[in-house]
C-alpha cells in the first residue's frame, strides 16, 4: 500500500490542527492549485507560440516561479509558487505581455470563505480580541493578518462600502419583484434592540439583488417610507415594480402605497400561516397547516379561492379570529395567481430574505461584546453581500419581458389582448 494512501488517526488530545486528514485535504488542494497554474501558464505560452523575437526565438516563455506565499483557507494555509511569465520581445515595458492568474490573482492572501468566516464570527459573539484564537483550527497557529487591530479595519472598510453601495445608480436596471422584511437580531448594542430593513429585488432577468438593508425603527410606515424613497430619488428607481412581496404586520406596505402606488401588493404565506396557527389549539396545527397549503399550492386561482372558501367553513365558526386573520388579506394573499406560474413560488413568499438571514437569526443570541449599531449594520450587509453571490435566477425569465410590456395572466398563461380591452 502506498504511503500517501494511509491516514494516521491522529494521537489522543492532539488538537485540530494535527489532524492528519485536514493535511491530505490541504495537501490535495495544494496540487489541485498548482495544476490549475500550470495549467494558465501553458495556455498562455501556447498561445503566443506564433511570436518570436528578433533573434527568432519565441517571445513568450516561462520564466520560473515567483516567491513562495501562504494562501490561508478553509483547510488551512496552504503555500504555494505562481509560475512566471517573460515577454523576451524588444518592447516597452507597458505594452509586454503578461500574465495575471485568475485563479490566483497577485496580492490575494485570503480566501473568499474566509472573508464570509469573518463576520459571521463577529456577530456570532466572538470579539475583536479573540479571533486569532477561534480561527486556529482553521488557519494554524499564527493565522497572519487576523488580529483585532485588522478586524477592526475591516469592519470601518465595510462600513464606508455600505455608504459608498447606498449611493449606486439603479436607474438603468428594472426591477420587477421586490421582497421585503424587517430582520430583528439580539446582539448586545449600546442601544436597544436592532431592527433592519432588508429589500431584494428581481431585474428583468430574473436575477435577484440586495436593493437595500438599512438601519430602522423597528419596521414602521416612516422607517419604510424613507428607505423607499430614498431609492426612487436618489437612487434612480422612478419605475413601478410590478410585485411586492411583505409581511403585512410591518409598515413596508403602506410605504409602499405612497411610494409606488401602481405596485401590487403579495402578503407573504409563510408569514400569515403562523399568524393563523397562532390563533388555533396545537392539537390541530397538523391539519390546519395542510388546509393552509392546500390554498398557495393550488394549480388555479379557482382551486386556490375553493379551498379558502373551505378553511374558512371549517374553523370560522369555533375560531372565527384565525378565519378572520385570513379573510381580511384575502385578495393580498392570492394575487400572486395573476403573474407567471413560473413565479409563484417565488413571490408568495418573503423565503428570499428569510432563507439568506436564518443563520443570523439563529446565531446572535449568544453575542458576548457590546457592539455598536453601526458595526452590527456592516456586519450583516456583509453577510447579505456575500449570501448575493449564490442566489438562483427565477425560474421563467422569459417571463419577465412580458410583464415588463404589461401582459396579464389568469390560471397560468397570458391573457389575449382582445379579453384583456373586453373586461376593461
């Protein structure tokens, strides 16, 4: 058996970092890294291979390695050498041919995951004083460039991009769903609890986008007011959103009333199903939540307005507050019936946000420092920043264009244009 095949188990009380299977995974990813560029260089060689100098040589050669760096990672440090590149070309300096690695760019140090490890330990509790400390099974012992000093630096530079990210021109894209949602988490602040303003939107094709995330009070219609006109005033975002996704126990919908007052308004079923189990003995939660799932998850606004219908003859006698918690957003609740099929699940519901703050929620409870409002701001829009770059496009893109030209749906598909001017 080969050497390299067999893992040590490692010795009892050795720490993480003595792990022998954490040293083949760092050492599989080193050769993975070299391969890859080696791999660019060759391409690069191979495709200048046509050039050649004035003594007839080829121009464009490997020149050797540069200095040997420590890359720190989710496995550890890992070194590693960035092969070089010459342009042997009588040439001025500016116009030599060069190589840049896309996999490994010049002054990276830091791996992306580290970069989200960072704020996530933050607002975790961990204080400034103790990264080093919690970050040791991850990036050894010295973990070069994680002291408090630096993750003070950093939160101050993410502070200063939020600034600079509120200010960004949104004019020239078109944003035809929003969703929005007030998201509470309970790290100890030199104030009271915190309360921030989270908007996403989907552009017209179908990518969704952080629009905003702001400091609020609490989530009421001023608070929501302010953020949504500073968008359309300043930021550019003058047209209607066809859709607006919210809780209807936070002030978003009436701002957005004022604001965009063509925009239609979905309440969000996740949402308004707890709010109605809420109000129902335990003992039948199972089956009221199947009745409630029976409604959003119906093929036709037809089926979805039988089983409502049903719901409500069937607790709105003996509970006749869950029934009305229902009844009074009826309209709100259905109106995703009348987009894209395709769209359905993702606009009846404000998941976007949810799903994209869950480990927030879940993981502020326990925070040990005192923090500032500003610093849990910067946290948190770094955490959503980094969360943005995973999110999946809508199903049924192509959709969009149509909706952007003002065609209606019913029971999935488009309505005809002479229906649509009859019924008008």
């Amino acid at each position: 058996m080969e050497e390299d095949s067999v893992v040590r188990l490692p010795r009892p009380g050795a720490s993480i970092i003595e792990d022998p299977l954490l040293a083949v995974l760092r050492n599989g990813a080193r050769r993975m890294l070299t391969q890859a560029l080696e791999a660019e260089v060759e391409a690069v060689v191979a495709a200048y291979a046509d050039l050649v100098d004035e003594q007839g040589r080829r121009r464009v050669v490997r020149n050797g390695h540069a200095p040997e760096r420590s890359i720190q990672t989710g496995v550890g440090p890992i070194e590693v050498r960035r092969p070089r590149v010459r342009d042997r070309g009588d040439t001025d300096q500016a116009a030599a041919i060069r190589f840049t690695s896309e996999v490994l760019p010049p002054y990276l140090r830091r791996t992306r995951n580290i970069e989200e490890l960072l704020p996530w330990l933050y607002l975790k509790g961990i204080s400034t004083g103790q990264f080093s400390e919690a970050l040791t099974a991850l990036l050894g012992a010295d973990a070069p460039g994680l002291s408090a000093a630096t993750v003070r630096r950093l939160t101050e530079a993410w502070q200063v991009e939020h600034l600079c990210w509120q200010e960004r021109d949104l004019s020239v894209r078109r944003y035809v769903y929003l969703w929005a949602d007030g998201v509470y988490f309970t790290p100890r602040l030199d104030h009271d609890r915190q309360c921030i303003l989270v908007l996403i939107g989907a552009d017209a094709q179908g990518r969704k986008e952080l629009l905003a995330i702001e400091d609020g009070y609490r989530e009421s219609t001023q608070s929501w007011r302010e953020l949504l006109v500073r968008l359309r005033d300043q930021n550019g975002l003058v047209l209607d959103p066809e859709l607006a996704t919210g809780d209807g126990a936070l002030g978003f919908l009436q701002a957005l009333h004022q604001v965009w007052p063509k925009t239609r308004q979905q309440r969000c079923w996740v949402h308004k199903t707890a709010n109605a189990l809420n109000l129902l003995p335990k003992a039948i939660h199972g089956k009221a939540k199947q009745d409630l799932h029976a409604i959003y998850e119906a093929e036709s606004r037809k089926e979805a307005e039988k089983a409502f219908d049903l719901f409500i003859a069937k607790y709105g006698a003996k509970y006749d507050k869950a029934a009305a918690c229902l009844v009074k957003d009826r309209q709100a609740l259905l109106a995703f019936y009348d987009f894209p099929a395709e769209h359905w699940k993702h606009v009846r519901t404000s998941n976007p946000i949810e799903s994209t703050f869950a480990i927030v929620r879940l993981r502020t409870d326990k925070t040990k420092g005192c923090m500032s409002r500003q610093t849990a701001l910067a946290m948190v829009f770094k955490l959503a920043k980094c969360a943005e770059r995973h999110w999946r496009r809508l199903d049924g893109s192509e959709r969009l264009g149509q909706l952007i030209q003002g065609v209606r749906f019913r029971d999935r598909e488009p309505v005809p244009a002479n229906e649509e001017h009859a019924a008008a």
